[in-house]
C-alpha cells in the first residue's frame, strides 16, 4: 500500500504541472489516455530509478507497463523480485 | 525531445496545457470550432452505430478522399483502395488487425512498390521476409548482448551494409541490385525498429500482425504513422461506440485537411506568390546561388511564405494519414497540431512533426536517457536530447536517401550532408535548452502571472522565428555546401549583395 502510495503521490505531481487535478483511480489509463506524455514518462523513470532502485537499462523501457498505478506497482514487484 | 504530446487520445481537439489558462483577448471566440465536435454528440454518436450511420460516414469519407484526390489533378487509384479497406473493416470491425494485414499487403503489392519509379516487388518482397526473420531471431536470442539492443543492432547492421555496399565496383551487378535493394529495405528500417522494441512487451504482436504496421495501406513516408504494431493494438477501438467517435474523428480530420488544401490552394498561394508577387523561396535561394542580385526584403518575405506554407502542407499530409488510420478504427492522434502556437521550442519539434519525434524518442532518446547517459547527472536530459534529435535525426535523413550514396559514394556524401547535420545541431541543442528552462520555469510561480502578449504572443512568435530561420538549414540534397546557406542567411541581414 505504501507503495502505492508514493506512486500516486508522484503521479499527482505530474498531473499538477498540467493543472490536472482530476482524481484517478488505480486502473486509470495515464499515459495512453494523454494526461501524462514522454517528458513525464522520463520524469516518472527517475522516480522509480531513485525510489525503488530500477535499472529500466536491464529490464527495457515499455511506456504501456508505466500507464496505471497498478502497473507501476507489479513492474516495481517484479523488477525486485527479478534482484533477489 | 520528449516534450509533451500534442493531443489527447480521447479528445483530440483539448490538449493537455502545459500552463494554466492565462486571461486573453477575443475569449469570446473559445469556443467556437470550425467543425464542431460532433463526437461528443450522444445522438450522432449512436447513429456512427447503426448501419445506416456507417454508410453515411464511409459515404462522405469516400467522397472527402474523392475531392482530395481530384484537387490535385491526380489519377492514383490509392484513395479507391482505401475506401473499400475501410468498407471491409468497418464491416468486420473483429478482424480489424487481419485485414488490416491483408489490405498493407495488397496496398504495398499493388499501389506502393507498383506506382513507385520501377516497379520494386521482388525487393519489397526480399525486405519483409527479412524483417519477419530479423523480428524472430531477436526474439530467440531476445536474452544475448544483441538481443538485448536490438534496435542498436538493427540501425548500425544497416549503417555497415550501406557502407559496405558502397565499396562495391561501379557498374558491377551486385552494386546494382544493392542499391535497388536497400532504399526499400530502408522504407521498412524503422517499422521493424518498433517491432523489435515491441518484444519486450508481455502481448506482443506476431510477426503478421507486426508486418501489417509496415507502410500501411493509409500511407506513410519512412516515419511509420501511427507509430508500429503495438501502438496500434493499444489505441484500437474496443467497442462500437469507440469506433463510432474514432471514425467521427477521422471525417472530421479528413474535412479540415479539405479545407487547409482549398486555402492553401486557393487562397494561400493566389494571395502570397500570385497578388503580393511574393517569389518562391527556391527561386530566391538559386539566386543567392548564382550571385544574381535581389533585396533583402524579398528574401525575407519567401522564407517566410516557405515556412508557411509549408507547414499547411505538411499539415495536409499528416492529417490525410491519420484520418484513413482513425476510421479504420485506430484513435491515433494527430501528426501536426497548431505548432504557431507553441511557447516553447521543444513543443513546437513535438507539435509539427509529433512521428517521428516519437521514432526518436524511443529508438534514441529513451535509451541514451535510460542507459548511456544514466551517470551524466543534470546533464543527463540534454545529452539525450542531442543524441535524439540531433544524431538520431541526422541518422534517419541521411539513410533515408541512399541514391546519393550510390552517386557520390559514402564519404563523400557525407560530406555533401553538412548543411543537414549542422541543422540537427542547432536544433538539438535548441531542443535542450528550451526543456531545460521549461524544467526551471515550472519551479517559479512568478512567471506564472505575467501578462498575455508576454506569455501567448511573443514565446509563439521567437519559436516560429527560430524554426523559419532554420529552415535555410533544413535541406539534405547535398548539391551544394553549407557556406552557401550562411551566404543566404547573411543576404537576409543585408550583409551581402
């Protein structure tokens, strides 16, 4: 939840930049939907790279598995899990 | 480089604002559209469902693809094709991917390759038997070093047979069918590019499905338009009423691009080079290349006219694109959205040309940004940026146009490639610059209440005149070097005669 948490919180900055301060929900599209673009895929990249520790250099870079908060969380799971 | 989208994929016409609204003049005009947004209109959306409603759109589709046809005095048969493709998978909207291969495969087999210069089948053929073995094999050896840079691997394989290819004797057979061979398999490079970054995804396409993204049957150039397979599968209709306002969206596009042709047609082009007298720029140009005289007023006045124009043009061209894209049922955004406007550099590269920004961002940006660059710190959006639109861009254009390979060999070539590459320079670190200060300015709120003239007028009009400036640069024809594009831009200022 923690997690999750911190991303949407993120996500929220973004979207703030754009003074877009519609909710969203877990399953909201972001990226494909066109509320967040690449500068803010870039931005969110860094994000992850800092917080969670993710080398998108070893596990590629797909904008679609960054789209929902949802997807953010199982990249993150998976991207430790692939560390252990 | 990764500036933002210029539109919405749900609504095309309200894109994201990268500043809140600021109070302008003639705010009464907001909201009026010239073509109103009928996609919005529950009712006109429900009868886009209904078979009498498709009929109407495919019918004043047709008709749009007609006219467009015959204001340019053509006799391609291509916009008959692509409304009995459109017919088809209007009608069988759950196999809208098939037949979307089926009609890219009869659209390359008997329009494309057939109405180019010689008839090129054989090595249209030759290229996307290749590109489906290519598109295997990465993913078999998905895990080596190689595998794992596909794209990489791709572009410099073809940079190195490009060169190899160039060593071949003068005359022989094998250079001959090379460069027969290679220019087609270039119109493929960066579709196959965008199938092999779409390995890493979980629900990658087949190779069909992936060969059916290569030069589809609504057009293309070397830019692949809508991007490659797996944009496709994201932004595909999923049900009736998302067909109905894709479809709605493409008619609406298709008109607009109708009536930017008939303004730049019949009013534009009358107007500035016919009443004003104003000459066409490469005319200008080929007297700045002849020494003959003319003033610097007039220079000005047909780059300008240039710039214009051909931005409607360009304008025309993608909108073409997408609309044929969006009625077979793809919600694709736009290619060009009202670039004039754009307050900052960066935005307008994003909003003139959003494809092949788009190409370089993810075949160059985002692995500089997300690999080679990682340890460069504050420096590290800049050197991908530079890596993007400078030598990505720089790349695209001069593999794009092997014939001057054959003809001046690879070094020399090159070397003819100046002017291109130091556009791309310009343009890069422009590019840089203009995401650095935006990243800046997002960090003060005082910049956030300046005026409208200061926020709306005069970033638009620096931009514009960044870009018209620039376009001397903009030519990669290698017939002449790049001290006679400075000698034009100084008889602009009036430093020559």
């Amino acid at each position: 939840m923690e997690r999750k948490e911190a991303i949407r919180k993120f996500l929220q900055t973004l979207l703030a930049r754009k003074s877009d301060a519609q909710p969203f929900s877990d399953d909201a599209s972001l990226f494909l939907s066109g509320r967040l673009q690449s500068v803010d895929a870039v931005a969110l990249a860094v994000f992850l790279e800092e917080k969670f520790g993710m080398d998108f250099a070893e596990m590629g870079f797909d904008q679609e598995r960054l789209d929902t908060v949802n997807a953010i969380s199982s990249l993150i799971e998976e991207s430790s899990n692939a560390r252990r | 480089m990764s500036a933002p989208d210029p539109q919405s994929a749900d609504n095309q016409s309200d894109a994201p604002q990268t500043a809140p609204p600021a109070p302008r003049p003639f705010s009464f005009l907001r909201g009026f559209r010239v073509i109103p947004r009928i996609e919005t209109y529950p009712w006109v959306v429900a009868f886009a469902q209904t078979i009498a409603g498709k009929a109407t759109i495919l019918a004043l589709f047709g008709l749009g693809l007609y006219y467009a046809t015959w204001l340019h005095y053509l006799h391609n048969p291509r916009w008959k094709v692509q409304i009995c493709f459109l017919v088809v998978v209007t009608a069988l909207p759950e196999y809208r991917r098939i037949v979307l291969v089926l009609g890219t495969i009869c659209w390359a087999f008997g329009i494309w390759w057939q109405w180019a210069e010689h008839p090129q089948i054989i090595q249209a053929a030759i290229s996307l038997v290749l590109a489906a073995l290519i598109f295997s094999l990465a993913i078999r050896f998905c895990t080596s070093w190689f595998g794992r840079r596909p794209v990489a691997t791709l572009l410099t394989g073809f940079a190195l047979t490009v060169l190899l290819t160039s060593y071949l004797p003068r005359g022989g057979s094998l250079r001959i069918m090379s460069f027969n061979f290679l220019p087609v398999a270039g119109a493929y490079l960066w579709f196959l590019a965008y199938s092999l970054i779409d390995i890493s995804s979980k629900n990658r396409d087949s190779v069909a499905l992936q060969v059916g993204a290569y030069q589809p049957i609504w057009g293309s150039s070397g830019t692949p338009f809508p991007k490659g397979s797996a944009y496709l599968r994201r932004i595909e209709a999923k049900n009736p009423e998302q067909l109905a306002v894709a479809q709605l969206k493409g008619l609406k596009l298709l008109a607009w691009s109708l009536i930017l042709d008939v303004f730049l047609e019949y009013v534009y082009k009358p107007l500035v080079h016919g009443y004003l007298g104003i000459p066409y720029y490469e005319f200008v140009f080929h007297l700045s290349l002849i020494r003959a005289p003319f003033t610097w007023y007039i220079g000005w006045a047909s780059l300008i006219a240039e710039f214009l124009g051909k931005l409607v043009e360009f304008s025309i061209f993608g909108h073409r694109i997408i609309a044929v894209c969006r009625m077979a049922g793809f919600l694709a955004l736009r290619n060009t959205w009202r670039p004039l406007a754009s307050p900052t550099i960066a935005e307008f590269w994003n909003r003139y040309y959003y494809y092949f920004k788009e190409l370089l961002v993810d075949c160059f940006f985002y692995p500089a940004f997300l690999r080679y660059f990682k340890k460069w710190g504050r420096w590290r959006l800049f050197a991908s940026t530079v890596a993007a639109a400078g030598f990505g861009n720089a790349f695209f254009h001069f593999f794009r146009d092997l014939n001057y390979v054959d003809e001046l060999g690879f070094w020399r070539a090159l070397a003819g490639f100046q002017t291109y590459i130091f556009y791309t320079i310009v343009l890069s670190v422009g590019i840089g610059i203009s995401q650095i200060r935006q990243q800046n300015s997002e960090n003060k709120t005082e910049t956030k209440n300046v005026g409208w003239i200061r926020r709306r007028l005069i970033p638009p009009l620096c931009v514009s005149g960044f870009f018209c400036i620039l376009r001397i640069f903009d030519y990669t024809y290698k017939r002449y070097p790049i001290s006679e594009s400075f000698r034009f831009l100084a008889h602009l200022f009036n430093l020559v005669s």
